[in-house]
C-alpha cells in the first residue's frame, strides 16, 4: 500500500452552498489530518463542515462543525485526524463567499 501525503482539496465555495471539497477516489482511503479556514474579508463570516460517509445526501449527523465564526482576516486550523473510507466526501458551507477551506492528509491506495 502505498501512502501519498497531500492537498486533499481546496475551494473558496459560493454562499450559503454546500459544496464537496474531497471526495476519496475508488480503492482509495484516506486520513485527514487537518482543515484550514481562512477569512479573506474584514467581516466576520460562519462556517460549516460535514463528512459524508459514501457520499450520501447531508445530513444532521454527518456535521463536524455548525455555524462556528471566524473573525475578519483570520483563520481556523481543525486538527481532526478523521478517516475515510472510498467514496467519502467532506463537504463545506460559508456564509461569505469569502472564506477559503483547504483539506490536507493522506492518501492510502
């Protein structure tokens, strides 16, 4: 097996848009080590993040992180160690079109 380190997925989603920024490839895992939010605006902004096991639609169980507020110009790190299993999705919500979500880990194949 063969572990590759990396970018996961980035994305500076729409507003108030649940959006996939990494889905697992088939016959992939993958762990994810950590997730930076960063606030590109003055103003204060909100956030949620979800993982969706088999890409299966949103729900309220699948949330890591609901509504949590960044301030004007400055960042989250979540440091979660999460696993995913082949076809998994985190998913990302801001309510600014301002906020910029980066995933890294690894990918196990």
């Amino acid at each position: 097996m063969a572990t590759i380190y990396k970018v996961l997925g980035q994305s500076a989603p729409s507003a108030t848009t649940s959006t996939d920024l990494y889905t697992v490839p088939s016959a992939t895992e993958a762990v994810v080590s950590s997730i930076v939010i960063a606030n590109r605006d003055s103003a204060a902004a909100t956030f949620r993040l979800s993982f969706a096991p088999a890409g299966a639609a949103l729900a309220d169980g699948q949330y890591a992180a609901y509504d949590v507020t960044v301030g004007g110009g400055d960042s989250t790190i979540i440091t979660i160690g999460a696993t995913l299993a082949a076809t998994d999705k985190i998913r990302v919500y801001a309510s600014s079109a301002n906020l910029t979500f980066t995933a890294f880990g690894s990918e196990i194949s």
